[in-house]
C-alpha cells in the first residue's frame, strides 16, 4: 500500500466507517457532519443523543472491525441538487452543504453497502475488505463548532490515528508518547520555567529559573547581532491609533489588537484624533518613528534597528497553546533601511545570521519563497529585481531547487522568505521570515539622501530569526527534553554539601561560581545528600557539585553529569570552573565529561 494512496483513500475511506459504527451504536437518531483524513488519521463530527464517553472507545472500535469484516461493496452516484436532498432529507448537515452548492453542480454520494450513504467527492476503496489490514485507534473526543463558528451547534468530533498496519500504527503511539513526555505545557511547570493565570490569559509569568533562560538566550542574541552591525532600540507599547491607522494596521488587523479608548463614543465606534490608545501588535512603527526623526543619509544605510519589546496580540481563547501560541510575546524583531541596490547583499548576511544561530542549536533549517501575489502594490520592475536577487540567495546558501517557490503568496507589499526547522521528533516549524516592504516606507514617506543629493525611498526589511522568544522557548524545551546546553540551562550548577560542616566550602564554590557568571544554586539545609542531589536531577542541572571532607580539604569538586551514570571524583575547583567558562564561551551543544 503505497504511503500517497493510504492518506488520500483509506484515511478518509475509514472515517465514513466511523460514521457507519456510531450510528449503528447511537441510533439513527444521529446527525452526522464532515469527516476529512488528517496529518495521522482522521475524524467526524456528530450530534449525538448523548456525550461519548471513554467506555465507548473500545465499542467504536469493535463495531468498526466488525463493519469492515462485513466486506461491502462501496458504490459511488451522482446525483442532483434534488436527488441529494432528498437522500439527505434528516441531515441537517449535510442538507446545509448541499444547499451552499451551485444549482447546477455534480453531486457525489458514497454506498457503504445498502444502508450508508455519506455525501463526498471521494476517491473511496473498491470494498471494505481493502481496510482489514490497516491498523487504528480512537485517540480522543472533543468538541467542535459545526463549520468552527461558535455561534453554530457544538458536535462531538471523534479523532482516530490511522496506518498501514500494527508496525505503523505502534510506531506512531511511540512517537505520541515521546512528544507528550516533551511537552513543554508539562515540562515547563515540572522545571519551575513559566506559568500562567487566569486573570492574564495567553500572558506567561517568566518565573526566576524560566527568566535566567530567557536572559540567557536574550545575551546570545544581542551577542549575535552585534557581530552584525545591528542597533538595538525600544519604543512605546502604547501608541495613538493614529499611528496604526497610517501603518495600515488598522484597517487590517484591528480584531488582533487590544484597544484603550481614552473616552467613549455614544455608538462604541473611535475615531482618529479622540485619544484612542492601541498596544503594539508589532514594533514597525516604532522603527519608523526612530528612522523619521531626523534626515537619514545614504552613508548610514543598512540601518539596522533591532527591538525585542513586549507586544500583544489578541487571540481568540481556543486558539492559545502554551508558549506556541500566547497574547503576549517579545519578538526578536529588526527592522533594516537600505537602498535598493542593497537588498541582495543585506538579506545575504540575514541568512548568514539564521544559519550561525539555528546551528548554535543543532536545527536544520529549509526556505519558501513566497513571490507577487495579484493584489500586489508598488513597481513591477522593483519586485522582479527582489525577488531575483531572494533567488539568487537561496540558490547559493541552499542549492538550487533545495528549496520551495510558492507563486503569488507574498503580501502585497513585497516577497519574503519564510525558514523553517525540524527538531530531534521531525517536527517541522515556522521559524524566521525574511520580508520585504514597499508600502511602508511610502506610507510614512521615509526618504534618504542620495548620493546625488536627492531625496529617495529606502525599502523596508522586516526581520525575525527566532519568531518570538517564547515560541522559540517552547520549541527549545520540547527539542532538548529539558536537557537545555550548559550555556542556556537555567542553572548550571547544582552545589551539595553533604553535612553542614561543609557548608562554608560550598559558600566558597558558590562565591568562585558567582565571580565567573556561571548560574549555580545550593542547599545549605541539613537534608540528605540523596534527596538534595534528586532535586537538581529533577531540575535537569547539568552538573552537581557534591561536597564532602576530602572536597572541602583539597579544594576540589566531585561531579554528578546529567543524563549519564559518570562521576568526575575530587575535579580542583579551578578546573571546573574553567570547564564552564569554555562551554560558556563556545556555546558547546555537549556537556563535557572529560577533563580537559
């Protein structure tokens, strides 16, 4: 069974199965609705007389087994507008899809034997018997907005994983057990990084563990950027809407945005100029005022204006997930100026800068091109001289074709560059966008002194190599399990002395530590060594200081190193913090368990 034909026939084939088993369980009193494949399996969504509960699992399954045993034919019809009607006469559902279709449209409808039927375009299996050796399982019920409006009924949506067989199938769980002992939702929590409350939804609390990651993350990227020539700044979070309604944001994105009236109108409407505050869904603007505040000459451009300010975005409650998706982030934004004839060599360098940081990581990254899309705005010519120097780019750093084009699907104010990386799971994310604008510059009308002396247009470049702070973060801590590289753990050392006669020695350690900025943490109480040493494994430190006589004598550590079973007896306290200042410095991905 080829992979292709598996996800395109026998996902969706077995999802009208499903259909089939609930309403044999439930009775024909059901209202089926849609049940598409999905990326491992597939669902349907039902109204149903009463809530699916876990004791119904294995039954759905059985009465599944047990219809394909069955071995019936599958027919497929074409029937009119009419026709379908009227065989959907008790579906609600299926009659409101039915009803949206053009008067003169080809209606397919699918047999399931004599008494299934399920309104689809296919393509479906020839027989039932095609799905007997494929493997599933019921993997959860949840609730659904028919057509994801929540102003419609809520139905019961029943998700399956679905494969070519048991292999595929126990494979896939492995996986599943995997990621979810990697969530960050859960690891997060565990490691006293973050949390969040419901009087801020979507709005993480950086607790002191989750905060020295943070920072240190931050250090590394304003490290990065220095080596390049970036600038960094910070602006307002509140900004007059006017602001946004010149940028075009308003206009756009104003169901995105968390709006402060200053005063109310009778009819709940803002108008400019009536003291309307937004908070800054992005930081563009913020850019562009420090660009315009005095004339800008050719010799200062690339102008590269990088900002990691807060910014909020409003999400609907649904859509919030963790670090992934929250309502308040810190972007690492940059906003470069250049004149035209630099945008090849600027987003050259960006793309140096993306390579040296997702590799400090051990990320593997790819690239889309998004080019003119139809509703494009600004001059022809100008665009086609982008978007073949973003080719020529790609061409080089990737290799030609090792990269995807997706015509007409940039915005109408310039082409972009989209990267995306693959963690240790194979997961793929969007990551950095490389993006240029010729519509702000204009809407602000930005000028710069030309070398001839006259006044020109600089082209904006929008710029991100992380995405968010707290995206990357979580992405972070799902890739290493936790088991962050010494440079960025939230505490790199854990110190134990063993009894409290030891306690002034480990005041020593600590202090050399401290002197040498390397992130420690100690326990001074009279606590066993064992239950001591648990709670910085627990924490993932990535070395624990035991400290006992012969240490506190000879002036020595003896380490515990995460994830291993080896212990580096009686290590002078020199060497170690020596050991630490090398993966500090280098950005090491390993921890060292030799010494040097």
């Amino acid at each position: 069974m080829e992979n292709e034909d598996f996800l395109a026939k026998y996902r969706h084939s077995l999802s009208h199965i499903l259909a089939k088993a609930v309403i044999e369980i439930f009775g024909p009193t059901v209202q089926y609705a849609i049940g598409p494949q999905i990326a491992d399996g597939f669902y349907y969504d039902f109204m149903l007389p009463r809530t699916v509960t876990n004791e119904d699992f294995k039954t759905i399954e059985n009465k599944m087994r047990e219809i394909l045993k069955r071995k019936e034919p599958w027919t497929r019809k074409e029937v009119s507008k009419e026709e379908a009607l009227e065989i959907f006469s008790e579906q609600k559902y299926k009659k409101e899809i039915i009803k949206d279709l053009p008067e003169d449209a080809v209606i397919s409808i699918y047999y399931t034997g004599d008494d299934f039927v399920d309104l689809c375009r296919g393509p479906h299996v020839d027989n039932s018997q095609e799905l007997l050796s494929t493997a599933f399982q019921l993997k959860s019920v949840s609730g659904s907005y028919w057509r994801g409006n929540q102003d419609n009924d809520q139905l019961q949506r029943i998700y399956f994983y679905a494969f070519p067989d048991k292999k595929a199938l126990k494979e896939h769980l492995d996986w599943i057990k995997e990621a979810m002992e990697r969530d960050h939702k859960k690891l997060g929590p565990e490691m006293e990084l973050f949390m969040f409350h419901e009087t801020a939804p979507g709005m993480p609390y950086w607790l002191p563990r989750g905060w020295n990651l943070y920072n240190a993350l931050l250090d590394y990227w304003r490290r990065e950027h220095l080596l390049h020539g970036y600038q960094e700044i910070s602006g307002p979070v509140l900004s007059y809407k006017e602001l946004w309604v010149t940028s075009g944001h308003w206009d756009h994105y104003q169901d995105n945005m968390f709006i402060v009236p200053d005063k109310d109108s009778e009819d709940g409407t803002y108008f400019v100029g009536d003291g309307t505050y937004v908070i800054k869904p992005m930081n563009c603007p913020n850019t562009i005022n420090v660009y315009r505040h005095r004339q800008r000459s050719y010799k200062e451009l690339p102008l590269r204006l990088s900002q990691t300010d807060v910014i909020h975005r409003k999400e609907k409650s649904g859509q919030l997930n963790g670090l992934f998706r929250v309502q308040e982030f810190h972007q690492d934004d940059d906003h470069t100026y250049v004149m035209p004839e630099q945008i090849e060599s600027e987003i050259n360098d960006i793309m140096d800068v993306a390579k040296k940081i997702y590799g400090t990581f051990g990320l593997d990254y790819s690239a889309e091109l998004s080019t003119r899309p139809d509703d494009f705005m600004g001059e022809i010519e100008l665009w086609n001289e982008a978007e073949s120097a973003l080719k020529r780019i790609l061409d080089n750093k990737l290799g030609e074709g090792n990269y995807e084009i997706n015509e007409g699907d940039g915005a109408f104010y310039g082409p972009k560059i989209d990267l995306k990386m693959k963690d240790c799971l194979g997961r793929e994310w969007q990551m950095g966008t490389i993006q240029l604008d010729f519509q702000l510059p204009l809407k602000f009308d930005l000028k710069y002194v030309a070398p001839d002396g006259s006044m020109q247009q600089p082209v904006l470049i929008h710029r991100a190599i992380f995405g968010s702070f707290e995206r990357f973060i979580g992405i972070l801590t799902e890739h290493f399990k936790g088991h962050f590289p010494f440079w960025l753990s939230p505490m790199q050392v854990g110190i134990v002395p063993i009894r409290p006669e030891h306690n002034a020695y480990a005041e020593k350690v600590a202090s050399a530590l401290y002197d040498n900025r390397i992130r420690y943490e100690v326990d001074y109480s009279d606590e066993n060594m064992k239950v001591k040493i648990r709670q910085y494994k627990n924490m993932r430190d990535p070395y624990i200081a035991v400290i006992g006589d012969r240490e506190m004598e000879e002036g020595t550590v003896s380490l515990n190193i995460r994830g291993t079973n080896k212990q580096l007896q009686n290590v002078p306290l020199n060497v170690f913090i020596e050991m630490c200042n090398k993966m500090n410095r280098d950005y090491s991905l390993e921890l060292m368990t030799e010494l040097p």
